[in-house]
C-alpha cells in the first residue's frame, strides 16, 4: 500500500499533517493518519471540499526559511503546461500541470523549483482567485 506525506491547508488556515493511502482527486474523500498520532489511532476523515490544497512533501518539517523559487529552470526539460495559482489567501504557486480543467473541483500541480519541499500539491479549485497558463 502507498503511503503518501501530505499537508493539508483549509480554506479557513488550518493545517494538519500526516500520511494518506486513500487520496484520489476523483472523491471528495479521503483519510488522514495524523502525524503525531499513537500507532493504531484512529484516522481522520477529510472532505476535499474544505480544503485549499494538499501538499505531497517529501518531510514534514520542510524549511521554514526557505522560499520556493517561482521561475522555471531553463535546462531543465518540462512535463506538462506552465501554470500560476493565485490562491483566495494570496498564496502564489508557480509549477506545471497535465490536468487542468476550468471545471473540474481540483488538479496536481508540481511546483517549478525542484528544490522544494513540495514534490506535487492537488488544489482546490474553489479555494483560488485566479489559474492562468504562463
């Protein structure tokens, strides 16, 4: 079974962090094993509907001083159609993307700096301003 390391942010700002096996952008839910959970506690049932996005880390403590760059590398080869998120809160992300829809609830995108801490993050359509190609 794969186990996933995922933030997940609200729309209302709050934040939980754990692993996830049952994540699919196609239901509206999913389970969360807290990340400081005891072992065989119980899971947390998320509604992607309340959420602004989940974030696929590659650790949970990341680096808080770090600043993920919003330029693409110029050798480095691409996968998919540049895309820039302006999330309701004001949070910019700036990455690539092989399913954006207008109207779809959600889509992956894979952030253009390949240093973050972020390998991918589903977001939440309702939860932004403005989706642009770039």
């Amino acid at each position: 079974m794969i186990q996933n390391k995922i933030v997940v942010r609200y729309q209302d700002g709050r934040l939980r962090k754990g692993i996830t096996n049952d994540f699919s952008p196609n239901k509206d839910l999913f389970h969360l094993e807290s990340a400081d959970a005891l072992p065989g506690g119980k899971s947390l049932e998320l509604h992607t509907t309340e959420l602004k996005a989940v974030f696929f880390v590659r650790d949970f403590a990341g680096n808080p001083r770090y600043t993920d760059n919003k330029e693409f590398d110029p050798i480095k080869s691409l996968l998919g159609r540049k895309i820039k998120v302006v999330f309701k809160d004001g949070e910019l992300m700036v990455g690539t993307t092989h399913g954006y829809q207008k109207d779809r609830p959600g889509f992956f995108i894979v952030p253009a700096d390949n240093q973050s801490n972020i390998e991918r993050c589903f977001v939440v359509a309702s939860a932004t301003r403005q989706v642009s190609f770039i």
